[in-house]
C-alpha cells in the first residue's frame, strides 16, 4: 500500500525546503492547477499564493511558455 502525503500547509516548512534546494513547481492535473515542492511533495494554493508573493521567489527561467513561468526557487532580492 502506497502512503500518500498530505498536503504542505506550514510556509515556513517550504522555504525551508527551497533553501535546501528543492523548486515549486506549478502543473496542471486532472483536477486543475496545484502547486508542489520538489522534493517534497504537494503544497496548500494558500501557501503557494503567499510563496509567490515574496520577493526572494523567482521564477528558474524554465524557458516553457514566455513570460509564463511554471518553476520558482529561492533566491535574493537582488537577482
């Protein structure tokens, strides 16, 4: 039996993973948009809307569609 993870809710617990290095990641699914930290597993929208508030949150030139970034990571303000 496969152990699904609940959703991340805590923003703090995601920051904590970009400094380690892992990205959010926005994908469509079957059931619509939703957000992910990878590693790490999928995140709130609420925590996801707040994530991509900040400005230390860049977009990682993913180079999908311009100007339509769908992959963020942790940066500084200055980048």
């Amino acid at each position: 039996m496969t152990k699904i993870r609940a959703r991340i809710t805590n923003a703090s617990e995601v920051v904590e993973l970009m400094r380690r290095g892992s990205i959010l990641m926005r994908m469509h699914t079957s059931t619509g948009l939703r957000s992910f930290i990878e590693p790490g597993g999928e995140i709130s929208p609420a925590v996801a809307d707040k994530l991509l508030k900040r400005p230390d949150v860049q977009p990682s030139g993913d180079g999908l569609f311009p100007g339509i970034s769908q992959t963020f990571k942790l940066g500084s303000h200055s980048e």
